[in-house]
C-alpha cells in the first residue's frame, strides 16, 4: 500500500489586512528607495561643485596649477565612495521590493504594482545581480562611478596641460 505524495501545498490568499500591510510595506520601500536618490543626487551635486572649486583654484594659484589639480582628485574620490555607499544601502531594499511584486502578481493575479519589475524589464536588468556586495552594488555600479572616474579623469588632463595653459 503506498502513500500517495501530498500535494505541494498551494499558497493559501491573503487576507484584507496582508494585502494592505504588503501594500503599505511596498510604497514605504518605494519611497525610501526615492529618498535615497534624492540624497545620491545632492551627493553628486557636491562632488560636481568640489571639482569645480579645484579649478576655480587652479585659475587662482596658477603656478600651483598641477598640484591643486592633482590633490583636487582626492574630492571625487571621496564623493564616490559616499555615494557607492549610500547606493550600497539603496539597493538592500531591491529584493524585497521585488518578493512583494512577485506575490502580489503571482499569488494574487495583480497586474500591479510593478514599479520595480517593469524598471528591471525596460532597463534589461536581472532582479538578482550577479555579484552581490558593497564593491559591486556601490563602488562599481557604473551609475555610481561613471561621474567620477569622468571628474577624476578631467582633473588628470587639468594638471597635464595647466602648465602649457598658463606659462
């Protein structure tokens, strides 16, 4: 006599007040994940305006030009590694935004909210990266460092040519 294999156990349906607890959880991470960016723009902001006191003072001091240009690098950098930081904490919320999306599309047939699925979609992004952590989610996500290395690379130049600039 065999026992028949029970059934995989069917997720049982939320009830009014799961749904309006995912719900207010959802737009909660969603507006968190919107502070974050507006707090990653202000960073970006000052990072900009910091690369352009370095060449506010290389036109100053210009026989210190290279120097300033060169010691200037150090702002950008820093700037990077806050906003790679706060990227870093931004993206802890992604996989719950997304684990909410998917039960409220799968286990209860709703065809939103899908903020985060449709960005994942639209951008051909994959919900998991594949590499996980501070260095990637932050120091390396290329929306993070793009600006920089860019700062960092017109302040490289600066220094290279200031002397033929300003003889």
């Amino acid at each position: 006599m065999s026992n028949p294999l029970p059934a995989e156990p069917q997720p049982k349906p939320l009830s009014e007040f799961e749904l309006g607890l995912l719900k207010e959880e959802y737009f909660f991470l969603q507006n968190t994940i919107e502070d974050y960016n507006k707090q990653i723009w202000v960073i970006k902001a000052l990072g900009i305006t910091g690369t352009g006191a370095v060449l506010g003072l290389m036109i100053q001091q210009k026989t210190n030009a290279t120097a300033i240009a060169l010691i200037g690098c150090a702002i950008p950098a820093f700037f990077w590694i806050l906003e790679s930081q706060w990227k870093h904490f931004q993206r802890g919320f992604y996989p719950r935004v997304a684990e909410i999306e998917t039960i409220l599309t799968q286990q209860c047939g709703f065809h939103s909210p899908s903020i985060y699925g449709n960005w994942t979609r639209t951008l051909k992004r994959i919900p998991t990266p594949k590499r996980k952590g501070y260095v990637w989610d932050g120091l390396l996500n290329s929306t993070v460092y793009i600006s920089y290395v860019l700062e960092i690379g017109f302040l490289l130049l600066m220094a290279a040519i200031a002397p033929t600039i300003w003889k």
